[in-house]
C-alpha cells in the first residue's frame, strides 16, 4: 500500500518557474527514486513517485534556497496533505489504529491497512505493551 506511486499535477509548469528550473528539479527528482515528467504532448507536468520518497525530494528542494523551486515545493507539499497517511510507517500506523480505537479486530486492521495477519498482531502485541 505505502508502495504505490502518486501522481501530483503541476499544470504550466515551465511557465511558472523557467525551463532550466524544471530541468535541474528533473534531475533531483531522478536522485530521490521519483519521475518529473510532461503529460503527454501538453504544457502540463506530474510528479510520480511514492508518498515517502516524493516527500524526501520535496525537502531536497526546500534545502536548495532557489526560489523558482518555492512554487513546485508549495504545490508537491499541497498535494502531500491528501496523501498523508501513505506516509507514516505501515508499524506505526497499525499501532496508531489500536490506541485510537482499542475494540478493532485483527480483520478490521487488515483491512484498513492492507497489512499481512502476522503484522497485525505485532501491532497488537506492541500497542498492549505501552
């Protein structure tokens, strides 16, 4: 589940930050496992990659004090928001899950988080010992 990509929009944007811009985001998106790429045959571009490593490439730009990268980072950080559990740990999901609702069955866990029965009762074992 957390290994699937995401896909964020960022419609026009050689417009909005400058082709050399776009080019250099390119190759720090190719060093954090994520593809900067146009859309077809369009003016519009995505990012695809997965949840964590679409927010390590954020950071990366963020730490580049460039600011045609300020509008990229705010749209990536945006798009982030939607995909936020993706983020956090299958372990500390499962235990977060318990603690909110401690009646959840193993089935519910399964479920919820697309987890294997074996690391649904971990977490449970762990979330018991806190």
């Amino acid at each position: 589940m957390h290994k699937d990509p995401i896909t964020i929009s960022l419609p026009s944007l050689i417009h909005r930050i400058g082709r050399e811009s776009v080019n250099q985001a390119k190759v720090i998106a190719v060093e954090h496992h994520c593809e900067l790429k146009r859309v077809r045959r369009s003016r519009n571009w995505a990012l695809v990659g997965e949840a964590i490593k679409v927010q390590s490439f954020n950071s990366q730009l963020n730490s580049v004090s460039q600011e045609s990268f300020a509008y990229l980072s705010k749209k990536i950080s945006a798009a982030l928001i939607v995909h936020a559990d993706k983020l956090e740990p299958l372990e500390a999901k499962l235990i977060r899950l318990i603690t909110e609702t401690p009646s959840i069955t193993l089935a519910e866990l399964i479920q919820q988080t697309q987890c294997t029965e074996v690391q649904a009762r971990t977490a449970r074992f762990e979330a018991d010992t806190w």
